[in-house]
C-alpha cells in the first residue's frame, strides 16, 4: 500500500486526534484583540531585551534572542491551546543545552549553531510524541500548593540574577547559570558597584511599583525603555560606566533545515529528551496557574503541540530550544494579555525591529532590564497565597515552601520533579495514616465520630469502627491494631464490631489477607464482624477476594441504618 493509499484510508476511518487551530486566539472580541494588542506592545517592549540576555545562557549570537519570539510564538498561537502561555527563550533550557554542547563545538560558531537546530528539532519531535502518548496528564500532579511555591521559586530564582546588572557589576565573561552562582558573584564582586548603575536600577524599580500602585495599566516599564535608549544614544549614559547592550543585528531569519547525521543525531537525544521533560513541566505549570487564575479550561495536550510546533519553527529559523516561560507570562499577564493575540502582536513588532530598529536597541542600558525583570520576578512570590495556605494547611505549607526553595536554589526541572514526587508522598501519607475514629451518640442521640479512646465502645457490646482510608498493604497492620485495641480495652465485653466503610472503594490482596486472618481471630472471641455503608466498588472487591463468603453477605450493608437494625441478631448468630 503506498503513502498516498494509507492516507486516504486514514482520512476515510477519521482515525487521528482532532486538532482544534488558534484555540489561544479565539473566540475573541474586537475590545478583547485592542487590549491584547496593547499589552503585546507593552510585552514587546520589556521582553525584547530579556530574550537578548539569554543568549549569553544559550551560548549564542545576541539576534538569535529575537529569533525565539518570532515563528515560535506563532508556531504556539496556531497549535497551543492556553491564551496566556509565552513561549519563548527560557534559561533553564538554555542552561540545559548549552551545558552538553559546550564541550562539542564553540559557542556562537556554524558548528555550534547546527548543534543547537538538531536539539530543537529532536526536541520538537519528542515533544510530539509525548502529544501522541497525551502525556499532559502530568499537569494533574501539580497542585495549587506546588504552583504557587514553583513561581515563588522562580521569582526567587529570577531576583538573585538580576542583582548583578542591577549593582554595575555584570561580567560578560562571567557565565553563572546556577542562583548559587550568581548569588555568590554578585556578593564577591560589591566592591566593584557602579553607583550610577545602582541608582539607575533604584529609579526605574521605583517608578513601576509606584506605578502599578497608581495606575496597574500605566506602560512605566515600555517608557523607562525608550527613555534609556535616548539616554544611551544622546547623553552617553556609558561614559559613566552605564554597561549597554550593544550592537544586534538586523534582518529576518532565514529557513534552514540542519545538517545531521545519523551517529550525530543519536548522540544528542538524551539531551534533547532533557530539554522535553523540563519544557512539560515547567509549561504544564504555568499555563495551568493562569488557566486558574482567569478561570479557563486548559487542554495540556493541546499544548504539548503547540510547544512541538514552536520548536520546531525555532530549528528552522535560527533560534533555539524555546519553553513555555514563567516570567515573560507574568509579564504579558500584568500587562493586560488575554489572548494568543497579545503575542502575535509581540511577534510582529519583533519581526520590524529586527528590519528596522536593531540599532536603537544597541543604546539600551542592562540596568533597566535587569530593573525590569526584578519588579516582575517579585511580583511572582504571591505572600497572600502563602499565607492563605500557611493559616488553613501548615503541612501543605512546608511542600510550598520546599517546592520554592528547591526551584531557586537547585533548578526549576529539579524542583518540578521533587515537588510533584513530594505531593504523591503527601498524599499517600494520608493514605498510610487516615482519619480514623469510632462513632458514638452525642446528646441529641445522633451517631457521630469522635477520636478514638481506649475503652470506648459506641454501645454496650458494639463498636463502629471508621477507617478513613482505601485498605491496602501499608495501612492494613494500622487497621488491625487499632481494632484490636479498641476490643480489647473495651468497657464492656464486644459481641459486634461493625466497620463503616464510607471512605473505603477498594482492598488489595494484602490487605484482603489481613481481614481475612482479623476475622477468624474475632470468631475465637465470639465477636461478629459486619460492613455498612459500602457502595458498589466495595462490595465487589469484597466478593472477588471471598470474604463476604467468609463473614456472610448477610452482614455487609450498605446503610448503617440497617447494620444497626440487624446488630442485635448478632448475639444469634
């Protein structure tokens, strides 16, 4: 069967996942595209310098900066689904990059560069078969908790490496990609500030706070921008040792595919599939944060291809590996973005700078970008949020906490990875040691839980025993114990122990055995074990394991009502 003829069949059977196209753009208003426009001019204006700056990460030219926020961000807009995601530069893929091709060819050679369009190429490709495997479920182990300390961290991250070029001491040799790194430069080198810088920094940090404090929408960033590009070009700011950006050239990429080879292109996989893991998961959760901020619905699979698309768009035209980027999202956020639309405006305003205004931005000073960034990088750590969280879940706290401090200080992929690890654990702690209680009558005569208390029994001869808790292998010796307690500390003698099963759905073998092996010890005292309250997926868990043979379909229920109302047979039996 030829290509043609597969296809044709393919297209007959309709068997291939529905693509939905520009799902970030529409439906849209015209008051909804305005403001979006709006704010792409305002995210132009901030981030064109930012994604200049990460070429020093990446190890190459300063243009291919602008590179990543050209066809990428509409390879993104078309295929994406999230209306708030920016895709572009991001240091943490940068980083990972750069570090495993430093050692195989020069930093900004043709070498070097083929090098980096074969890793966005693969990276795109895993990324599409990740689409394929819909792997965008991993967006569902990251929490409200872990979100909010994933971009405290970041926010952490992002501050400590602004400090350097916001205190004159920027090193162009100096390439620290660790926050430890960078932390410890900027606190080595203070002998070496640069007041003028400094103060530059402070002016510009100031006027947006106050800014946003006055006027949220007011562009205090995009006119701090222009303002310091006349002053680099007219006043020689850099006489006083105000360090620029200097010269970017000009001029649209041009389409290539890269040169590859077979063994080459096997030996950059594993770097390749580095780059896919940490572009899931920090993207996965930074789409998810504003999908729930504004209240949206997110397909993360959706996603996961407009991230392919991008990639691939950017081993195409020049660029590099491009990820779903936290900072430059809060940043399209804060300036009103409410749609793909704000960053196909984003990307058009890039195309024209690169044809037309490459020479303005040579003048523009590091400070006001690193100033810049400061401000959004701190309005990242929402300390309202962890408050919230700190006042109704102190255990959830510590993981938010944990999350943050590991996303500084270790990496963003590290800190994803441990925080999402950190939930499962979390979670499955309260698994292993559930609520647990016995239900007794309060004054009103209603059956309600109360904590457990040695020689407590709901009634004379009868325990109600609520395990809080599916039943499996490492919390079945926790419900045994606590059985056995409870009957053997007893007041009274116990003819009936019934077990309120509204929290359980399933049993395991091991814990299968367990109750099992509980029930004859009970029989040798004469004790009746009974179920209530189970629904469906319970009763048949206890029927493929036999153990309503065992104990009698007659004493599993699914009421309470009715265990109450069979108990004093129980003595008949």
């Amino acid at each position: 069967m030829t290509i043609t003829q597969t296809l044709l069949k393919l297209y007959r059977q309709r068997r291939w996942p529905s693509i939905v196209l520009a799902r970030g753009v529409i439906p849209n208003t015209r008051r909804g595209v305005i403001n979006d426009a709006k704010a792409g001019i305002a995210l132009a204006s901030v981030n064109i310098p930012q994604v200049l700056g990460y070429t020093s990460i990446a190890g190459t030219p300063i243009v291919t900066g602008l590179y990543t926020v050209l066809l990428p961000l509409l390879g993104f807009a078309l295929f994406g689904s999230s209306r708030h995601l920016v895709v572009a530069a991001d240091s943490a893929t940068a980083a990972i990059f750069a570090n495993g091709l430093s050692g195989m060819a020069t930093p900004a050679s043709a070498a070097y560069m083929n090098l980096v369009a074969i890793v966005a190429l693969l990276t795109a490709g895993i990324l599409l078969i990740a689409r394929w495997l819909k792997l965008g479920f991993v967006a569902d182990f990251l929490s409200r908790t872990i979100l909010t300390g994933f971009l405290t961290g970041v926010g952490l991250q992002v501050s400590i490496a602004m400090l350097a070029p916001l205190l004159g001491i920027h090193n162009q040799t100096h390439q620290a990609h660790t926050t430890w790194s960078q932390l410890h430069f900027a606190i080595t080198h203070l002998p070496d500030i640069n007041l003028p810088t400094l103060y530059l920094g402070i002016v510009v940090i100031g006027a947006i706070l106050i800014g946003k404090h006055i006027n949220p929408r007011f562009p205090v960033a995009m006119i701090a921008v222009f303002t310091s590009i006349l002053a680099g070009k007219y006043l020689a700011i850099s006489n006083w040792g105000i360090a620029l950006i200097g010269p970017v050239p000009g001029g649209l990429p041009q389409l290539s595919w890269p040169n590859m080879t077979w063994h080459g292109t096997l030996t950059l996989i594993p770097l390749a599939l580095s780059c896919a893991v940490i572009i899931i998961a920090q993207s996965a959760a930074t789409a998810r944060i504003y999908a729930l901020q504004f209240q949206e619905n997110e397909d993360e699979n959706a996603n996961i291809l407009g991230l392919a698309a991008a990639n691939a768009a950017a081993a195409v035209s020049g660029a590099f590996v491009v990820n779903g980027s936290p900072t430059q999202t809060a940043m399209a956020a804060q300036a009103g973005a409410r749609s793909q639309v704000a960053q196909i405006v984003f990307a058009g305003i890039v195309a024209i700078a690169l044809m037309f205004l490459t020479n303005w931005l040579a003048y523009l000073p590091h400070a006001v970008l690193a100033a810049i960034v400061f401000t959004i990088a701190i309005g990242m750590i929402n300390v309202s949020a962890l408050k919230a969280i700190y006042q109704e879940s102190p255990g959830e706290f510590k993981l938010a906490i944990i999350t943050a401090m590991t996303v500084a200080l270790v990496g963003v992929e590290q800190g994803l990875l441990f925080a999402a690890l950190l939930s499962l654990l979390h979670h499955v702690s309260h698994s292993y040691n559930p609520h647990c209680a016995i239900l007794q009558a309060n004054s009103e005569g209603h059956l309600i839980t109360q904590a457990i208390e040695p020689g407590e029994t709901t009634f004379p001869g009868l325990i109600i025993y609520h395990f809080g808790a599916d039943l499996f292998y490492a919390n079945e010796h926790r419900f045994s114990a606590d059985i056995h307690s409870l009957i053997s500390q007893a007041a009274t003698p116990v003819h009936c122990l019934i077990i309120d099963a509204s929290a359980m759905t399933h049993i395991d073998y091991s814990a299968a055995q367990s109750l099992r092996q509980l029930d004859d010890q009970l029989q040798q005292q004469n004790i009746t074990l009974m179920f209530a309250r189970c629904d469906t997926a319970f009763i048949d868990d206890l029927n493929r394991h036999h153990i309503s043979e065992k104990i009698g379909a007659k004493h599993i229920f699914t009421t309470l009502h009715e265990a109450l109302k069979y108990w004093p047979n129980t003595n008949k039996t």
